[in-house]
C-alpha cells in the first residue's frame, strides 16, 4: 500500500478530474462526506482545505486515514483511494489496529492482509446502504400493494351489491310464468269433463261449478290468450264483454281485434243503426 502527502492527493485528484472528495478513517468510516451542500456541488479545491483541516484537527489520532475520489457520490461505484499517514509516531508496519499480514496461524487458517480487510470494509459499507435503501424500497411497495388489495376489496364489495345475481328458483319462476294461465285452464277443462262424463247428476252440479275469478291487466298478453280462448269455445257473451273492455282501454287494440275476429262490418252496422235512432 502506497503512502501519500497530502498535496500529491490533492494534485492527482485535479489531475485526473475528479469531481468529488471525502475522507474515512481506517476502518471505512466516513468523516468528511463528499462535497455536495444541499444537492449543490462545492467546488474540489474547497473540499480539499476541509479535509486538510481535518486532518489537522486534534480531534483525529495519529494513523493511516483514506481521502476517496470519485466522479460520482455514488456508493455502488468503487471509489479511487489515496492513503495518508497522519503524524510520525504510527507507520503502517507499526499500527497493530490496520496492519494485517497474510500469514498462516496455529490452526492453519489463512489471515486476510490489510489490503484485502480495506477492500471488505468498503463491500461492508456499500452493502449495508443498498441493504437499508432496498429496505426502504420494499417497505414502500409492501405499504402501496396493502392499498391496492384494500381498494380491490372495496369495489368488490360495491360490484357485489350493485349487482345481486338471479337464484336458480326465481329465473325458473319467470321462465314458467307466460304458461300458468294456460295451464290453469286446461286443467279447469280437464275437471269439469270429468264431472261432466256419463253422470247427469255430475251435469247440475257443474252448473253450480265456477272457475275462479282471475284478473287480467287490460290489453296484456295474458288477456289477449284469454279472449282467443272466450272466441276458440264459442263463449259469445263474455267475449263481448271482454270487447268492451279493451275498447274502453285502448281503442288501438281494441280496432286490431276487431279485424282479427271479422267484426268490422258489424260494428259498422250497429254505429249506422245507432245514428239512424237518434235521427
């Protein structure tokens, strides 16, 4: 390991244009950062009478300290080492702290050199901030992906309750509905032959016999099934009746009926005989 005077350090460093300075003591410490005040760059000349001073301050002891020289302040790229003794009293051979020989000990075990025990501190240092950078990076995301789930969650929850899916009971329920009125009927025929077949007996009590009353919204569909099947059986009276009422209701259906049926010209006739009777 070459030893350095402080002005060689700085002649080189200028030299060789580097950009940023800071100083570490033997153990890979830092004592004086690089020079940047407030992601302002100092200049390197400046940086360098602050190291100097440092140096001479009574607070550092006498030994081997290390100005490192970089173009970038940053940790992940190696830095250029300058070493530097400070006082006459320590030389490296004599400093038990720093020196380290490579040399085989009672158990057989290779010793690290000095050199090599610099070279780990500084792989030390440089791990142990990207270790609390990625740290820091990960406790970020861990804190965003807790967010992401929780708002995930809520509109799920939002989704679920805009949106209730149909049972199994209800979609056939609607399926079957437009049946039941014509179900109900056959089933009503189908009862009263019954208690009509081969039994006059069953006949007078049939007569007495009523379906249940059942109410049809005007015009629907199921109203409409029922008026065919009122025209189908030849019921004459409650076919007009059920005339009547859609007429009253909606005189559109009422008209389209009255041309499915062939009841045009008659409704003609009786709005003549009606005209004719107020005459």
């Amino acid at each position: 390991m070459k030893i350095y005077k402080f002005e060689q350090i700085k002649r080189l460093a200028l030299d060789e244009g580097f950009k940023y300075a800071s100083l570490e003591d033997q153990d890979g410490r830092k004592l004086l950062p690089y020079n940047i005040n407030k992601n302002k760059v100092v200049k390197l000349e400046a940086h360098f009478a602050l190291i100097k001073k440092k140096l001479d301050s009574e607070i550092l002891d006498e030994g081997i300290y290390c100005v490192c020289c970089a173009n970038a302040p940053n940790q992940t790229q190696d830095p250029t080492r300058f070493y530097i003794q400070k006082g006459t009293g320590a030389t490296v051979e004599q400093n038990p702290t720093i020196v380290i020989r490579e040399k085989n000990n009672s158990r057989g075990e290779s010793v690290l050199s000095w050199q090599q025990a610099i070279e780990n501190n500084d792989i030390i240092a440089r791990l142990t901030i990207e270790k609390k950078f990625l740290t820091e990076k990960n406790n970020e995301l861990g804190a965003y992906v807790k967010e992401l789930e929780a708002e995930l969650e809520i509109s799920k929850s939002k989704e679920l309750a805009e949106k209730i899916p149909e049972s199994s009971t209800s979609k056939f329920l609607n399926e079957i509905a437009p049946s039941i009125p014509s179900i109900l009927d056959r089933y009503f025929d189908l009862e009263e032959r019954k208690l009509t077949k081969g039994n006059p007996v069953n006949k007078k009590i049939n007569q007495s016999f009523k379906k249940p009353l059942r109410m049809f919204k005007t015009g629907s569909e199921e109203h409409l099934v029922h008026i065919e099947k009122l025209y189908t059986d030849g019921n004459e009276e409650k076919f007009n009746e059920q005339l009547d009422r859609i007429e009253k209701s909606n005189t559109e259906i009422y008209n389209q009926l009255l041309v499915k049926y062939n009841l045009v010209e008659e409704e003609e006739e009786e709005e003549k005989e009606k005209e004719e009777t107020k005459n």
